[in-house]
C-alpha cells in the first residue's frame, strides 16, 4: 500500500493549480463590490467578458467535445446515459433551455426595474431560483476545473481566466440589479458553490464520457449566461467593438496555444 503521506504529496502536486484557478474566481465574487470600472458609462468590460467567455465555448469546449465523442465508443447505446454520452450537443441544448428559462422567468418578474434593496429573505421565489442556478452554474465551474486536471492536456489556468472574465461581467451586472442581495447573500453563496463543485471534483472521478457530458450541459448554461445577462448591455458601437476584441484576443490566444484543437 502506498505511504499516506506519498498519496498526499501526490494530490498536492496535482490540485494545487486547481486551488488557485476556484481561488482567483471566489475574489471576483468577493471582489465585485469594488470593480468600478465595471459601472462606467458605455463600459467597454461587460460585453468583452461575454466575448471572452463565447470564444471559450466556441474554440474550446465544443471542438473538444466533438473529439472525445469520436474516442466513445465502448459506451452502451441503449442506456439513458449512453445516449446522452453519444450526444453530447443535445446536452448543451437541455443547458440552455434550462438556463434560459431561469434568465427569462427573472426578467420578467423584473420588468426591466432594479431592486437595490431586495434581501434574500424578501426576494421571491423566482428571484431565488435564479440566483441557486447561478450558484449551481459555479457549482459546476469548480467542479471541472479539478476534473479537468486528469482529463485534458489543457491548462486549467485557462479554463479559470476565462470563467474569471466572465463572472466579471455577471457579478457586476446581479449587483447593479439586487445591490443588497447580492453583497449579503449571493456573492457567498457563488463562493460556497465554486469550492463545493471543486471539492466534489476531487473527490468523486469520473469518465471522459461524463465530463463530456457536464461540460456540454455548462457550455449551453454560458451561452445563456453570455448573451441573456451580458449582451443585451451593449448600447454602443464601442461596446461592440469591446465584445469582438475581446472574442478575438481569446480565441486568438487559444489558438497560439495550440489548446483550440484538443
């Protein structure tokens, strides 16, 4: 049997990038509150995250997904689960009719108004459901930044820049619409939600054909994500321009890397 302390070093050496990139996405959390520059007229940064976080999806998630689904298969067709493995975009699919329907049901209760001074223990039920898909949105972030590690060549530095940019975005547009729900409540819990899907991942293995299939279900939830909540701030030609620079630098420098093909 291998020394505990051996098994230990092991984990260490193998997690620790993962603990910096949940890390570096719990401060924007925590951080929010003082990104000013997110809350300027005509600011260029909203829709450069949602550019940045389409160009990962784009460029990475998806050709990835359409070669780990040429490697599947031994996978068993006439299961719930084989099926779902073998058809990985409708997985995306189901993600973003979920997503979408949690983004639509809080607009519409909105209507297009703020709500600075909502709590948690006010919000309805609507709203709630809202923020718990967001946190079960980090959930799943964390959780594939520690099952990336074992599975794809792919830094997960990247994976992590890329979520950080764009929790950016989204942070700051929930606060500038629930201000005292989000600096009470929902920025914690985003943060207990990022480690617990990042613990989980180090705890519980899994497959490729399972990563496949959550990563899948994360790409249409940042499809949605993206353009529900960050795209429609575009008001200017600037603005478009901050969006296509930043799909463009992104996908650009996966390509550099040579990651956009993995």
């Amino acid at each position: 049997m291998e020394p505990i302390g051996e098994i230990i070093v092991r984990n260490i050496a193998l997690y620790w990038p993962s603990v910096v990139a949940v890390t570096m996405i719990a401060l924007v959390h925590l951080l929010t509150p003082r990104f000013r520059f997110m809350h300027t007229p005509n600011s260029p940064w909203l829709p450069m995250s949602a550019g940045v976080a389409l160009a990962y999806v784009f460029m990475d998630i998806f050709p990835h997904l359409a070669k780990v689904q040429k490697r599947l298969v031994d996978i068993e067709l006439n299961s719930l689960y084989g099926f779902l493995a073998n058809n990985v975009y409708l997985m995306a699919l189901i993600g973003f009719c979920i997503y979408l329907g949690a983004s639509l049901l809080s607009i519409a209760y909105r209507q297009g108004q703020t709500m600075p001074e909502l709590t948690c223990r006010l919000s309805p039920v609507i709203v709630k459901i809202d923020m718990i898909s967001l946190a079960l949105y980090n959930f799943l972030v964390g959780y594939l930044l520690a099952e990336q590690l074992t599975h794809r060549p792919e830094p997960v530095i990247i994976f992590a820049t890329a979520m950080a940019i764009h929790f950016t975005g989204v942070d700051s547009l929930i606060r500038e619409l629930f201000q005292s729900l989000y600096d009470r409540t929902a920025r914690f819990l985003f943060i207990i939600g990022i480690y617990a899907g990042w613990l989980t991942g180090v705890v519980v293995e899994i497959s490729d054909a399972t990563l496949s299939i959550v990563y899948a279900f994360l790409a249409g939830g940042i499809i949605v994500v993206a353009t529900v909540h960050e795209l429609p701030g575009i008001r200017s030609i600037k603005q478009y321009v901050s969006f296509l620079c930043g799909a463009a630098v992104f996908s650009a420098l996966l390509l550099t890397l040579g990651l956009a093909q993995q």
